[in-house]
C-alpha cells in the first residue's frame, strides 16, 4: 500500500484570532503548511490535508502538491480518520501548528528508522513552559515508549511526541471520538501495541499560540 501523508489543519485557530496557523511563515519563502508538506512530499506518495470551506482559497494560492480534503471535524482523531479510512497500511501525521527550529534532517523521514513498530513517535524534550500541555510519554533505553500521559499536570516524563508513523495498518485503530490520537497511546501500550521512539533532533515549537509565535521569532532572530 501506499505511504500517505495527513496534515489535519481544520481548527479555529480562536487562539491566534482566527487567523489560520498553518499559514503562518517561518521564512521568506514558505508557511509553516508549506515546510510540512515539502517535507511529507520526499517520503510519501500522496500528502493530505483537511482543512475548512473558508480556508481553501488560501491553502491552494500556496500552490503545493497535496489532495486537500474539506473537513470541519471537532477531533483531530476524526480528520484523520476521515482521511485515511480504514485500510491504509502507512500513515505519517504531523500537525501544523508547530515548528522545529534548527531541524537538520527529514523530521518525517527520521520516523522509518523503526521499520519493525506498530506505531512510531517523532520525540523531543519536553520544555517547562510546555509540561502538562502537551502528550509526554516515557521511553526506555531501547527507545521503546513504555508509559504516556496526555496534558496531565506535574509529569515528570522528559520527553513529548510531536509526528507519528502509523505502520502495520495501526491507523484502524483511531478512535475518531477522541480529541487525538495520543490520547490512545496508554492505551496501545496496554494493548501490547509495539511503539517506539525516535529523535528527529531540533527544538519542538509550539505556534498554536501568539506566545508561542513570538518565541519562535525571538529565536529565529
């Protein structure tokens, strides 16, 4: 089958005023959407993207090589869902609402590194400002992920995931009544799901919002 690409970018973006995050840009020449799919775009046969009625024109004045897909979900969970359906046997997702600064590799790339896992976690260290925001999970010494929690106060768990490689058609697994996908990961662990780790290197930034937005630029200056 098939590898395919799914970038969910159907919010509100109420956080940032409602101006879509995706097309925020991270240099002279791209948005934050575009840098996900030229990267997607070297490793999968086909990129999809799910966005909202409103929001096509833009996404498509960014003249890329996606299917865009018109979606209004209230998961992230059900867009992918929707997108993939049941029998995709690899699914890379990614989210376009963050960034990784100072990335030298293929952050999507960097996941096929783990070729024998049900489900593989693009990680990253998980900062203070973002403990208890974000999905921290626990890894071992054979990057095996052995314990997750999702946006729990106070964990102590060092690392955060951020892209996931869906493999061995885990992908139809996706409760679309979730919020995400991560809420799920204890309970694929639990399931004996095999799910590993990789570290694609660089630093995990969170745009989603104007907080958010303003570190980075702060860093990229």
């Amino acid at each position: 089958m098939a590898t395919i690409g799914v970038l969910p970018a159907s919010g509100r973006a109420s956080r940032i005023g409602g101006i879509p995050k995706f097309c925020l840009p991270i240099s002279d020449e791209r948005s934050l959407l575009q840098w996900h799919v030229e990267q997607m775009l070297e490793i999968c046969d086909e990129v999809r993207v799910a966005t909202r009625p409103e929001w096509i024109p833009i996404i498509k004045n960014m003249d890329m090589n996606i299917k865009l897909i018109v979606r209004e979900p209230s998961t992230m969970s059900d867009a992918i869902k929707h997108m993939v359906g049941e029998y995709n046997d690899t699914v890379v997702v990614g989210m376009p609402d963050t960034y990784i600064l100072d990335s030298k590799k293929n952050i999507y790339k960097e996941l096929f590194k783990e070729d024998k896992a049900d489900l593989v976690l693009g990680v990253w260290e998980c900062t203070e400002e973002l403990k208890g925001r974000v999905g921290q999970v626990l890894v071992n010494a054979d990057n095996k992920v052995v314990e997750s929690k999702d946006k729990v106060d106070n964990c102590d768990f060092k690392d955060m995931w951020g892209i996931m490689l869906f493999q061995k058609n885990m992908i139809r697994y996706i409760n679309p009544d979730l919020d995400h996908p991560g809420k799920q990961i204890q309970e694929w662990i639990d399931d004996r799901a095999i799910i590993k780790a990789v570290r694609p290197g660089g630093k995990y930034m969170d745009i989603g919002t104007l907080r958010g937005l303003k570190n980075l630029y702060k860093e990229m200056e």
